[in-house]
C-alpha cells in the first residue's frame, strides 16, 4: 500500500497563476483533509470532505476551491495564486475519528 | 476555541538523557489527543491516540500520559535517532470541521550524541 500520496512534490508559481494539488489515498478512507504547515504557525485545516461527492471548509479556506469526485482523491486547487499562499501543503486521510495518515507534502512557492 | 500549547519549542538532549515534552490543551469535550512525529521535509508520522485522562500508551523509548488539561511524551534515553519535531493535536468532541485535528506549533528535539 502507498497510503497517501501527494503530487507534485515542488512547485513555483508567479502571482495570478492556477494550479492543482492532487491527493491521493489507497486505504478506503471516508474523510480527507487538506493543511497547510506554515513556520511558527503549526499545521492549520483549509478545507475536508466526509466523503466522495462532499467538501466543506476549513480554518483558512479563503483563495482555495476542493473538489473530491472519487472516494480516492482530493484535489486543492488555487484559481489564481498569492505570495500569501506559499507554503507547505499537506493532504491526509482517516476512518472516521481515528488517526490521520499523511501524506510527504508539496512545497508550494508564490513569487 | 479550542488551543495546543507545546513546551518547549526547541530542545537540545545527549544521548541517554531522558525527559519530557508538554502540550497543554483547552478544548470543549475531548474526543482524542494524538502525538505526531515530523522529520525534516517529510509529513507527520502517527504515533499515538489518547482518549481519556490517566490513560498512558509506550512505543520503544517514549511514553505519552494524559490528564485533563495536558499530556506528556516522555523519552526515555534518547538516541539521535529520535531527533524530529514532535507535534500535539487535539480532536474535539463537537468538531464542525469533520474529525479534523487542532495542532500545537510543535516542540523540536535534537538529540546529540
């Protein structure tokens, strides 16, 4: 099993550019979550789904959009990108209340 | 609002020098408090879940304890190995935001041979 897994690992954007985060996971999980890790501030929610077709928001959900068509994936898209939003993003997965298995991360630079 | 407050933020041991990290925690009803591991550049790495106070669970050199209003990682005689960042989060019993996690800031540990 991969569990999850997250691409791409790096990417650099230019301000006003858009772009997707995929997320995917191979343990039947119902919910994902989508963080993002920033230095000083801990790991803070954006967005989460209970389950295929579901999405709601986070803590910080301002300039993102979610979308999870299959039970598998969950994609973090940003429509049109902010140096604000240069950060770590980090996906994960559980079964209900249970532990969160995350993913390696994707390095996010806005210039 | 639910807070994690890790102490300290950085900690520096020798090797075989056992002590302990701390997370405090406020939150309405507590569904879970999980401890994390974090290695450079790479996602956090379960370790444990406690649910209730005076529970207490071990893996190898540590020990997680919980109480009503903090919980500890305990190392005991820690190897380089163990040098990561420990991060503390809590689930709350009447989330709105699915089962998602409220992290602490994290303590970072460097152990020294």
């Amino acid at each position: 099993n991969a569990g999850v897994t997250q691409t791409p690992k790096f990417r650099v954007l230019k301000t006003g550019q858009s772009m997707t985060l995929l997320c995917a996971q191979d343990m039947n999980h119902e919910y994902m979550y989508w963080y993002r890790q920033d230095p000083g501030m801990g790991l803070r929610l954006i967005h989460y789904s209970v389950g295929e077709g579901t999405t709601a928001k986070g803590e910080v959900p301002d300039g993102y959009n979610v979308s999870r068509l299959k039970k598998q994936n969950f994609l973090l898209g940003l429509e049109s990108a902010a140096p604000s939003q240069t950060s770590v993003y980090f996906c994960a997965s559980s079964f209900r209340d249970n532990e969160q298995f995350f993913g390696p991360g994707t390095r996010l630079t806005v210039l | 609002e639910d807070q994690v407050t890790q102490s300290p933020e950085a900690l520096r041991l020798q090797e075989g020098e056992s002590s302990s990290l701390n997370c405090s925690y406020t939150v309405s009803g507590l569904r879970g408090l999980f401890w994390y591991r974090q290695d450079p550049g790479k996602g956090p790495e379960f370790l444990f879940t406690l649910y209730s106070a005076g529970e207490e669970k071990e893996k190898e050199r540590l020990k997680a304890t919980l109480t009503k209003k903090e919980s500890f990682l305990h190392i005991t005689a820690p190897k380089p190995e163990d040098s990561a960042t420990y991060l503390c989060a809590v689930q709350a019993r009447a989330s709105n935001s699915g089962y998602a996690l409220n992290f602490g800031k994290g303590t970072s540990l460097l152990v020294t041979p």
